[in-house]
C-alpha cells in the first residue's frame, strides 16, 4: 500500500488493472476547546466516507468506512498526523 501526502491514493494494484476508483473524505469532529475550538480537531479519530467514481470527475457517495482505534493509530504514525 502506497501512503502520499495528506490526500493520499491507496494503491493495492497496478493502474491498469483497477475497475473501481475509490476516494475517501475524512470528517473530523469539532474541537470542543482550547485555541481551536469549533475547528477540525485533528488529533481525534474522523468518520470516513467512501465514494466510488461515478465518471468524469464525479463520485457518489458509497458507504462509511469502519476503523478501529488500533487502526487509526497507526495510520496517524505513517503519516505523521
């Protein structure tokens, strides 16, 4: 699996082979103090939404992506979060 930037691509195949494409919109909870109150608290674990291509530049919504504590940990390690 191949991790890039903030916005990043999970590749688990070459591009020529891929029938779907997938984007995923991490929704983060609201700070509810501190200097970032009512912001994006990063540091908390977000609700992830996956979409599937739809063509074009157009994805439609598809269903809610489950992670567990574990895993959200260690997505926050490799990228640095």
């Amino acid at each position: 699996m191949l991790l890039t930037s903030l916005f990043f691509s999970l590749k688990w195949k070459p591009p020529n082979e891929n029938s779907i494409d997938f984007k995923i919109e991490l929704r983060f909870p609201l700070a509810q103090s501190g200097r970032y109150a009512g912001g994006p608290d990063y540091s908390a674990k977000p609700l992830y939404l996956l979409y599937a291509w739809a063509g074009g530049q157009d994805y439609e919504y598809h269903d809610i992506v489950d992670l567990t504590d574990e895993e959200w940990e260690t997505c926050v390690i490799h990228l640095n979060l």
